[in-house]
C-alpha cells in the first residue's frame, strides 16, 4: 500500500475516515442467455466480458462490430426468437477460461477459515505478468484487454511453470480438483475453437454467403463462425 499510494509514511500512521469498496458479480454459465423472443442483453448485463477487466465497456467495443452485424442478420434472416438470439452470444471458451482466474482470487468459503496465504493471489499475479513481460506485447496486451488465446495461455502456463514449479501446487490445491478439471475442459475448447478458426472457416464463409443453404442456416452458420473467431481471440489484432 505504502508504494502503490506513495506514502511517506506507513499504513500503521494513517488516520482511517472511510473504506470504501465494491464488489462484481460473476457468472460462470456466461453468456447469459437471452429469456424472452426478439430481446438481446449486451454490455454488462450479457455477461460477454469478464467483470474483472472492461466490464460493460469493453463487452461493446470489442463486440459491437459483431453484434450490429448479427443483430442485422437477426432481422433480415427473421430469426428472432430467444434460441435465435443466444447464437448471437454463444459458449466462449475463452470467456470461460477466464473465470479461474477470478475462481483463483476468492478466499476460503469455509467458516472456519483455511484459506489461501496471504501472498498467494499477490504471487499469482505477479507470476503470470512476469512470464508474460518477458513474450512481448503479442502474449501480453490482448491479456490485458481480457482476450484469452490459446498459444499465449500456454506459453505463459509454461513459463510460469519453468519460474516458480513448487507454487503451482499451491495453486491446484486452492482452486481445488473439481474447478481445475472444469478449467481444462475449457481450456481444450478453447484449442478446438482456435483450430477451426484456422482450418474450417475460411470454407464456411464461402457457404454462409452463398445462396445454396436456406436463410436461416446461413444465419446460423455465420454466428458459428462469430463464435469461433471470437472465443479463439483470433478477433483481436494489435
């Protein structure tokens, strides 16, 4: 605290007045699906965007390209009921492999306490920024803008592994067993978005302009490219 807030003295000679603090909802099913026909959440309450980095703001700049684009599908295609609409945000595996980060950061549930070292979260952090510094602006800034990819993620787990092996015990054990295997299951979907990304949709996209399907499986061709563009982060460009 002394650092970050430059003080000139330490914490024990502040006067406390106030403390002031907030806290995010998380979902871990994001993107939350639409309830209704011809109804759409964006922003923060469409849960596309992890609350622990742009929130609301940076759900639409990152994704009003390719909503404005489905939403207009949505229309001339007449494909507005509520499972219409939920391709339009579909599963994310990226959006999904973020949220250990955030499972990562929460202390012990349990009433008798038990939770993690204090340093743990600090150490975490401070492990993965370490790792990622040292790969260059193309590992290190679409994390910072909450875009997960898979090759960075794996460079950096790699890396971090390579630094500081005796922490990652650490880790698995204050995320626990179930959570973990959950994470790798999305972590492999985020593998298999990227794949096809790269090797099935240059095709489709050929298909989904075509007039050889009918509208509404052009429709939703084109929001299953969407998907995978955009929950492999290949979306997003320095």
């Amino acid at each position: 605290m002394p650092q970050y807030q430059r003080l000139s003295v330490g914490v024990e000679q502040l006067d406390w007045l106030r403390l002031l603090f907030g806290f995010f909802p998380t979902y871990k099913d994001s993107p939350l699906k639409p309830g209704f026909d011809r109804v759409l959440q964006i922003g923060d309450a469409s849960g596309i965007q992890s609350p622990l980095s742009f929130g609301g703001f940076g759900a639409l700049t990152r994704h009003i390209r390719r909503l404005t684009t489905a939403l207009s599908d949505a229309l001339q295609s007449d494909a507005l009921t509520a499972a219409d609409m939920s391709l339009v945000n579909p599963y994310n595996p990226g959006l999904s492999s973020a949220w250990m980060l955030q499972r990562a950061m929460v202390g012990s549930r349990s009433p008798q306490g038990g939770g993690p070292s204090a340093d743990l979260i600090n150490k975490m952090l401070a492990g993965n920024f370490s790792a990622m510094t040292g790969m260059g602006d193309g590992v290190l800034k679409p994390f910072l803008q909450d875009v997960i990819q898979f090759n960075p993620l794996m460079r950096t787990m790699a890396a971090q592994i390579f630094q500081d092996p005796a922490f990652v015990p650490q880790l698995m054990m204050h995320v626990g067993p179930v959570a973990l295997a959950d994470w790798m299951l999305h972590v492999g979907a985020l593998g298999a978005f990227s794949a096809l990304n790269a090797t099935a949709a240059p095709p489709l996209k050929l298909l989904a302009g075509s007039k050889a399907l009918p509208e509404k499986t052009r429709y939703a061709l084109r929001r299953a490219l969407d998907a995978w563009e955009f929950g492999s982060g290949a979306d997003y460009k320095l």
